[in-house]
C-alpha cells in the first residue's frame, strides 16, 4: 500500500513535469522550423494544462 502511494507520488514530482517541459521545447522546436501550427498550439497547450510555467499570485487586499 505505502509503495503504491511512493510509486504515485514519484510518477506525479518526476515524470510530469518532465513531460511538460519535453511538449514545451517540442513545441518551440517545431514552431522555430515550420511556424506556429496546431500541433505546437496543442503541445504548448498542454503543456501548460500540465505544468503552467508562471505562478499566479494572490492578493489578499
């Protein structure tokens, strides 16, 4: 049960943010050689949905 949960966890801290900065440097490679098209739209894209690169930050007053 705990190995489960450290398995989980080590999926979620390692892999995907490493899956979002690999869709993001695809997508600016692809988008540097051929322009902007829907495949590096949808890249970025989830990349973002996977890890957003800026923080929001929260005011309180």
């Amino acid at each position: 049960m705990i190995q489960k949960r450290i398995g989980q966890w080590a999926v979620m801290a390692v892999a995907v943010p490493l899956a979002a900065a690999g869709a993001r440097r695809l997508s600016h490679t692809l988008e540097a050689r051929r322009g902007p098209t829907g495949v590096s739209r949808v890249l970025s894209k989830g990349a973002d949905l996977l890890r957003p690169q800026r923080a929001k930050r929260r005011r309180f007053w």
